[in-house]
C-alpha cells in the first residue's frame, strides 16, 4: 500500500486523543483477534470478488490504468486515519474504498491530504475520487458527483463535567470550534447560530476555525475554546479513546439536513455510472456490515447507494 502527501497532524497534548489504541473483537473479515485497532492494517476486501457489471461500465482509460485514486484526510479515527505504523490507511473510509476499488477489478492508490483541498484536487484531475466523510452540500454538488454510502451525523463536544451546562440550544454567543473545509464549519454551525440564537435575538455562535479535530479538542481540553462541533462517529471514537477529556451533548445536533455521507468525483465523470455500481455491490456484502461494526457504526448502514 503507498501512502504519499501525509497531512501532519497536532503533534503535542491531546492529539493522542484520536489515536491511542483501543483493544478489538473481531477483525473484519478475519477471524478473532486481540489488536489494537490503530495496529490493524488487515485488508478487508481480501477474498471479495470483482462486480461484473461495475466492471464493464468502466472507461477503457481506468481499465487500461488499473488504478484508482482516492483522496482522503487520514486525520479522523475511526472514518479515515493512519495505522501505528503510519503507513496504511485503515478506518472505516479506507476500508469501504478498497471494497470498491476491488469491486471495479482495479489497485487502489491512496492520497492523504487536508479536506479543504480534495475538491480542488478532484477538480484538477490529481485524484479519481474521495471517501472522507464528505456530505452532499449544495456547494459541493455544484462541481462533484456524490453518491451515499453511509449514514452520519454531527455532535458537539464540551469540556469534561459540562461546566458551562451547555446544551445543543445554549451555544450563543460560545466559542465553538470547527475543522477547515467541514460541513460543520461551511454549512451546519451558520444555519444551527442562525435559527438557534440570531433569529431570536441571542449572539451568534463564535465558530473557531482549526485545521483539524485533534487540534480542537486539544484546544477543549486547555479551555481556549468552549465546545468542539464534529463528525458524531470521530467524538464517540475520541471519547472512547480518553473518557475522561470531554462530554458529548446528546442528542446529536438537529441540523435539518440529510445526514447521508457520500463518495465524491468530478461532475460529470465517465466513471460515476462504474463507481455507482461498485458502491451498490459493496453495500450488499457482508464485508460492509462488518466493518462499520468493527469501527463502533452499526447503526450507520445504508442499502442504496443514491446518486446526489
């Protein structure tokens, strides 16, 4: 596996947070094992046969290359983030991706890069496509194709013991952070500080960009800032990780938005109908289920892969 471009991520404090090792049951398409998951880089789509009908919707140019790129932020336990080795993609993004790539009968090259700059990369041409947690925003529909393969959802973490006794409805006015290029930070936290606070006359929600959730929560943990708004799934890892660094606000932020979670490649690409199909043909393998049960997101299935 050739992993190239690697992201550096908050070196120092709680960047462990996200990656400390958390003892597993079953490993994905193996049999019972006792590695720590970040030390886990077994392939799950060992044993997984090509998908004839992706296949021969392939463009000759991917069939003659017989390689697909993926472009992801392997910065976000459990979706997308490095092995202890820091080497190998593992997570739940990389293995869905590798499921689609052997579904289509081609190699899969990853590429690790900050989030704000995989859909210009896209666009650019530098990568085929992306599985990074990336939701179907209006924006992001204007130059990509997006086709769902997962459920998500976003939370918001506080301090630990909650001292502010915040609550989803009690952010006006706090500093809360988001990561660079989210939907949280592009979409979500406006219209949540719109209709929560500024249409009934509160202060609007301060959102305090960072380059990454390691960096945020860090950020929590110091109390520079008042609570961190993320991906549900990444905080529930992180909690799990360290219990004793931050409580996550339940329910999960009503954002009024379809939570679906899609693949993303070029508007218009001659490969979407091929990965349309793979992605299909991946949701209906046991392999798919497996994995989001092994990263802790069972409930996060789908059965149809939708074009956006």
């Amino acid at each position: 596996m050739k992993t190239i471009n690697k992201v550096q991520t908050a070196a120092a404090g709680l960047a462990v947070l996200l990656a400390l090792s958390a003892c597993g049951g079953a490993a994905t398409g193996t049999e019972q094992t006792d590695i720590p998951k970040t030390q886990n880089t077994r392939d799950v789509s060992e044993g997984v046969q090509p998908d004839a009908a992706a296949v021969a919707l392939l463009p000759e140019s991917f069939k003659a290359k017989g390689e697909l790129t993926v472009a992801m932020d392997l910065s976000s336990p459990p979706m997308t983030f490095l092995a202890e080795d820091n080497t190998t993609p593992i997570g739940v993004n990389p293995d869905l991706a590798r499921l689609v790539a052997t579904k289509l009968g081609l190699k899969l090259k990853f590429e690790n890069t900050a989030f704000d700059t995989i859909i210009p990369g896209i666009d650019g041409g530098r990568y085929d496509f992306t599985a990074t947690t990336m939701s179907a925003t209006e924006e992001r529909l204007k130059v990509l194709d997006m086709i769902n393969y997962l459920k998500g959802g976003s939370a918001v973490a506080v301090a630990k013991g909650n001292p502010l006794k915040l609550t989803n409805e009690t952010l006006c006015g706090k500093n809360i952070g988001v990561t660079k290029g989210s939907t949280q930070q592009l979409k979500h936290l406006p219209n949540v500080s719109k209709w929560t606070c500024e249409e009934k006359g509160q202060p609007a929600i301060n959102a305090i960009t960072l380059p990454n959730v390691q960096e945020a929560l860090t950020q929590l943990d110091s109390k520079r800032i008042d609570g961190v708004f993320y991906d549900a799934s990444a905080l529930a890892w992180a909690n799990e990780q360290q219990p004793d660094h931050f409580n996550i606000l339940e329910p999960r932020m009503d954002t009024r938005t379809n939570t679906s979670v899609a693949m993303g490649l070029k508007k218009g690409s001659p490969l979407t109908p091929a990965l349309q199909k793979a992605i299909q043909s991946v949701l209906e393998t046991p392999e798919y289920k497996e994995s989001l049960e092994y990263w802790g997101l069972a409930e996060s299935t789908i059965t149809e892969a939708t074009i956006r």
